[in-house]
C-alpha cells in the first residue's frame, strides 16, 4: 500500500491532502474559542458553524457540473490559492465589531472548498490504477485522520502559546504548500478535462442545468449509486444524532468533561488510522459489499455498547469513560472501513465524466442529512432522553450493514461516454 506514496502524482496529491488538512483542523479548534472570546456568545459562535454548512447545501451539487467540466488539477490548485487569501481577512477581526467578517471568510472558504473535494475525489481514479484504488482511498483516509490527531493538539498549543493570528498564518501556509505540490502533479494529455470557456450567456446556464440534470439522473438510475448514496445519508443522519448529543454524553452520562472529550475524539482519530492501514492491506481480499455490511453492523453494535458504558463500566470493573474511549478506537476501525468502501465504489462504478457531479452531489445529500440528524437529536435528547436516542444513532449504522447484504447490489450498466455539451442528451 505505501508503495503507492512512491509515485509522483498520487503522492504529491496525498503530502497536499494532508498538509491542508493539518491547518484545517488547527483552525477548527482554535476558531470556535476566538469567536468565543470575543462575544462571549454560544448563538454568535454557533453562527461560524452555519456559515460553514451553507454552501454544500447551496451549490455542493452545482459545483460537482464545473469539476466535470474543468481541468480538476487547477481546479484545486485555484481552490487553495482562493482559501489561502480569504483566511487573510481574518486578520482584521480583532473585536466583536468585526465578527461579520468571520461569518464570510467561513462562508467564502467553505464554498471553495465545494469545488476542492469533489475535485480530489475525482482526480484519484485517475492518477492509480482501479486495482490499487482501495489502497488509494485508505491512505487518504489515513491522511484525513493524522490531522485530527495531531491538529486538534497542535492548534490549542498555538492558540494558548501564540494567538490566534498564528493559527491563521499556520492554515494559510498550509493551503499555499498544498497548491505547489498540486502544481507538481503531471497529468497525462488524454486524462486531462476540456475547459469550457464559453461567455456566460442564456445558452451557456442551459448547459449548466442539463449537465447537471444529467448527474442528478445518473444517480437515480443507477442501482448501485442509489444504494450507495442511502448508506451515506442514513451513516449522516446517526453522525448528526452522535454529534449533537457527544457533550452531553460525557458530561451527563459518563460525568466527564473537556479533557475526556478530547481522549474520546483522539482516540477514534487513531482507530481511524490503525483501520484505513489494515483495509488498504486487507480490503482486496474482501467483496466491497461483504465488507460494507460487516463493518456496518460491527460499528451499529461498539456504538451500542459504547452509549452503554455507564452501566457495562461498573460490570466489568473498569471506569465509563476508560471503556467508552477504549471501544471508541476499537470502532474508528470500522467506521472508516465503511466510508472507505463507499468511496471505492464509487468512483469504480461512475464514469469519468460524471464524477464530479456524482461527488457534489453526494456532498449536498450528506449536508441535508446531517443537518435533519442536528435537528433530530436537538428535539429528541430532550423529549425521550440522551442515551434512548444514541440508542437510535446505533440501530441506524446497524441498518446500514444489513442494506448491502441484503440487496444484491450490482452495476447498472454506466451511459457511454458523451461530450458535456448543451446537445447532451441522456
């Protein structure tokens, strides 16, 4: 698996991922405090968080129609050069006066990041071969992971010890490192997108809406693509009941506070790593789908256990919280089992052309359905209590194991390849 670091393209596109990903995490720690700090608001500070979500529900999908159409290594080159100067306006906030200037440089970096993910997503079946592709994702992933572990860390040591403009200076940096990296990235001629150029003409948003059109039908047409985006909205939907209700399981349920939330998080971080190094190892001698369904109900079942800690802890002589983080890494195993092998699928099964809508449109769907679960869990916590509904977020990762063994999931046959012009017709 590690031999694929070892090839130019994919693993200047790998050292990226990850570099940007560092500073990303360095600012999610640090930015919540700083908004904090300075308004002494929980409406206020939760306001970034909206101004973050907003665009994948905006334009996600819409995006997905441009990264199909454009060079995607420019693409994301542009994308983090754009995030790397609207960090910079963050330099001006410096009262609660200015807050509004955190709510649009959120907003502006989200939306470019729109254009970035499914770009990446779209790129990686293009720089490996289909047979190395798990191996792919599962260093991404681990490149996805390193940085929870290590940036969480990392940006409260630099928010305490330095401020917050070295948290700013630390995430731009990394976007601009990124972007030259992209830049080493040597796409073959036949790999590389046609770049539209037309005027922005009545003609042109005709084009626009019948590719995407086009997208949004792929998806529903297709069995396996369907399926596919039912276990990652039913996987958003129980991740939107866990992360409302996370603070208020430790601090009620397992009478703990920041710091135990923080080995909790850390710990899946590293369950996270030590599963995407293990799929890359082991995934090919696995059926995709088998695979998915057992990791599936094996994450239903520790997150059941987990939520049930405060009655197991005692039962086995050993602290809620000690057992909670400890099956918590046992779990992040399968939980990026499971994601790993959806994006596998994924990108085998959609035609080049398509992927980038396929994956801006995935990204939409994922945003809805972790906001319904924000919701969900905001009422529910309240109305039939904490544990009964994780109890709910458990049974759904159950469900989604069952779906893929269930159904006999096989590729519908993929349209052939057609020019994304306005006379596409599908």
């Amino acid at each position: 698996m590690l031999k694929l670091l070892r090839q130019r393209n994919f693993g200047c596109v790998w050292i990226a991922g990850l570099i940007s990903t560092i500073g990303d995490f360095v600012l999610f720690i640090a930015l919540p405090f700083y908004i904090y700090d300075l308004t002494g608001s929980a409406l206020l500070t939760g306001g970034m968080f909206v101004a973050q979500t907003l665009p994948s529900l905006l334009w996600s999908s819409l995006a997905g129609v441009f990264v199909d159409r454009w060079d995607r290594r420019r693409t994301m080159i542009v994308a983090d050069l754009t995030r790397a100067a609207v960090l910079l306006l963050l330099l001006l906030v410096h009262s609660r006066e200015w807050i509004g200037l955190v709510y649009v440089a959120a907003f502006l970096e989200s939306s470019m990041s729109q254009f970035f993910n499914p770009a990446k997503s779209a790129l990686v079946p293009e720089l490996v071969d289909e047979q190395q592709l798990l191996a792919a994702n599962s260093l991404t992933a681990i490149s996805d992971a390193l940085p929870q572990v290590l940036g969480l860390a990392l940006g409260g040591v630099l928010f305490a010890a330095l401020g917050f403009h070295s948290i700013i200076w630390v995430d731009t940096i990394s976007y601009l490192l990124s972007a030259t990296l992209l830049f080493m990235v040597a796409v073959a001629p036949h790999m590389t997108a046609e770049i539209h150029s037309s005027p922005v003409t009545a003609a042109a948003l005709v084009a626009v809406w019948q590719d995407w059109r086009a997208g949004v039908r792929l998806v529903r047409a297709d069995r396996l693509v369907t399926m596919l985006f039912v276990i990652f909205g039913i996987a958003s939907l129980s991740q939107g009941l866990l992360n409302v209700l996370l603070v208020p399981f430790v601090k009620s349920v397992l009478h703990g506070g920041s710091v135990e939330l923080g080995q909790i998080v850390t710990a899946q971080g590293v369950g996270g790593l030590i599963g995407s190094f293990l799929l890359g190892r082991l995934g090919k001698t696995i059926k995709p789908t088998v695979l998915m369904g057992v990791c599936g109900i094996i994450s239903g079942l520790i997150l059941l256990a987990i939520y049930h800690t405060a009655t197991l802890g005692p039962l086995l002589n050993l602290p809620p919280v000690l057992l909670a983080t400890g099956l918590i890494g046992i779990g992040g195993m399968p939980f990026i089992g499971l994601f790993i092998t959806i994006q596998t699928m994924l990108q085998a099964s959609v035609a080049d052309q398509f992927r980038g809508r396929v994956f801006g449109t995935l990204g939409m769907a994922v945003s809805l359905m972790l906001l319904l679960g924000l919701g969900l869990g905001s009422v529910l916590g309240d109305r039939i209590g904490i544990v009964q509904t994780l109890n709910i977020s458990a049974m759904l990762y159950c469900s989604i194991g069952l779906l893929p063994l269930l159904v006999h999931m096989q590729p519908a046959a993929l349209p052939p390849p057609q020019p994304l012009e306005l006379e596409e017709q599908l």
